[in-house]
C-alpha cells in the first residue's frame, strides 16, 4: 500500500449561505469551529438548504484523491453503524480505498461537518466531531500502519485526548509520515506539540502560509523559508493566490496557480493539493513536478462544488 491516512471520519454537509449568516451564528469565515453539544449544532441546520452531502474528512479527501490517481490507498477512522456511518463507509468503498476499520454502535453518531459556503467562494466549517473525535489507539492497526510507505495525519486529530494516542501509535509503526497542519485555529491550540512534531516527528509537512507563519510566530515569509531550510525535512506551503512552495533542505522549489480559474468553492482545497503532491512524491516525480500535480489538483476541485473530484 503506498499511503494510509488517519484521521476524522466526518459526514460532509454542504450549504450556501450569505455573509450576514456567519456574523449572526458568531462564526469567523474561513476558519473550523468545533461544536461539542449536538443539539447547538443541529439547531444551525434547521433553517438551511443542504447542497450536497458526501463523505470527508481532512485527510479522507485526500487519500480518495490519491485514489482516484491510481495509487493503492487506505484510511483510518472511527464511525459509528448508524445511517450517515453507512454512507460514509459505501463512499470511501466506491472509490477503492482500504477502509481498516469495522463499525459499531457507537454512544456517540457519525461526525458531521456543515460547510457554509459564502458569495466569495470561502468556506466555513462547523464540526460535530460525534464518535469521530473518539478513536484510540486500539483502533489504529499496526499492520496496516507498516505495509504502507507513508502514513498521512492531520493535525485536527489533536482535538481530543484519546486521539493523541492513535496518533502517537502511528507515528512509532510508520516508516515514514506526513501530516497536514489543517487549520490556524488548531495550529493556535497546539503550537508547542505541532512545533514539536514538525521539527522532531515529521518528513512531510504540509501547510498553508497563515499556519506555518503562526506555528512559528514568523513576521514574514522569509522568516518561514529560513526556519524551513533549516529543519533539512521537506515543508509544503500553499500561498492562496502566490502558488505554492516546497522547502527541502537548502533547496526551493516554487509552482504558480493555473489562471483563469472559475473559483466556486474553496472547500477541499488544501486536501486535493496534498492528494497531487504525495501522488507526485511516491511515485518518484521531482518535487518541481509534485508540487505542479498538487496545484492540478487544487485547481480541478476549487471548480466544483465539495471536496470530492
């Protein structure tokens, strides 16, 4: 197998909205706000017109699209056997991942995250972690961590307690590992621990400017390019409306956003640039080439509505 990812099983649900909807519900557009009582956030739902509903997941939507660039891929994450549980294992099923995990009644139900897309084309998450936010260690499959050639973490992992315990399993099995650092706000809550993992634990980090600046407290990029050269790991940076970067070592390597894009959702972006980078990077394309296959791929699902291609 050549990637496994491990990370938060969550039921994708897409709506459109106007601005004035995340000012009133105290949301800060672009960013994940995590809700902990079910009932709050099933309120949030009531009045909206669900666009789409699809099986995601940080981490998930990158290893379907890995998947769908032909690799052998599987994915970790704890669901429960209940209706959105069901669908959530017939998607991954549909697209040929190998889904190490077997359902059961769980106290908690699947995770959901509503993403509320605005006019601009952001989108904002708001995320019922449910029995998502819930898997340990026990759930973490050794074998499967060591026949594979990366394993991919997300940093929402983090989120929880037991959590850290899968993830720390993870990273003792792997040979070799990646990890996204999937969201400022996350990035803020767990600075000294993604710090720590970047520099110690990590051979891949991906990130997006607004993250990595935080992580290190960096007054600007250059800061960032210096703190990267010197870890002698490789760091991917996406730059939004710059393109990307990718620091190896001493060495930089940078790619341009494909023009003349009709931007319709944001949601997945990061994602689907990791699905084309890590597909560049096990398949031995130069990491010039891997980060313009992850730009590809970027640019093909910011198009579209959903994280899915």
């Amino acid at each position: 197998m050549r990637i496994l990812g491990i990370g938060n099983a969550i039921v994708d649900v897409i709506c459109k909205v106007e601005d004035s909807f995340i000012q009133e519900n105290n949301l800060t557009k672009s960013t994940m706000k995590l809700f902990f009582d079910e009932n709050e956030f099933k309120q949030l739902l009531i009045n909206l017109k669900i666009e789409k509903t699809v099986s995601g997941g940080s981490v998930a939507n990158s290893i379907v699209g890995l998947s769908q660039l032909g690799n052998q891929v599987g994915f970790i994450g704890k669901i429960s056997n209940d209706d959105f549980g069901g669908k959530y294992e017939e998607g991954l099923k549909k697209e040929n991942v190998e889904y190490f995990y077997s359902k059961k009644k769980e106290e908690l139900p699947t995770g959901t995250c509503l993403i509320l897309i605005t006019p601009d084309s952001e989108r904002t998450m708001c995320t019922f972690l449910g029995t998502a936010g819930k898997i340990n260690e026990n759930d973490v499959s050794p074998e499967a961590i060591k026949k594979s050639e990366i394993v991919f973490l997300e940093g929402y992992l983090w989120d929880e307690g037991e959590p850290k315990k899968a993830f720390d399993k993870a990273i003792n099995h792997a040979s070799k590992i990646a990890m996204s650092l999937s969201d400022l706000f996350c990035v803020d809550r767990h600075k000294i621990h993604f710090l720590n993992l970047v520099k110690n634990k990590l051979d891949i980090t991906f990130a997006n400017e607004q993250e990595i600046t935080s992580l290190i407290e960096a007054k600007n990029f250059n800061e960032v390019i210096d703190f990267s050269k010197q870890l002698n790991k490789l760091v991917v940076i996406t730059r939004g409306e710059k393109g990307a970067v990718a620091i190896n070592g001493k060495e930089i390597f940078e790619s341009d956003i494909q023009p003349n894009l009709k931007i319709v959702d944001l949601t997945g972006a990061g994602d689907l640039f990791a699905a084309g980078f890590l597909h560049g990077y096990v398949n031995k394309l130069s990491i010039k080439e891997s980060l313009e296959k992850g730009t590809e791929m970027s640019s093909r699902v910011i198009q579209q509505i959903g994280a899915r291609l």
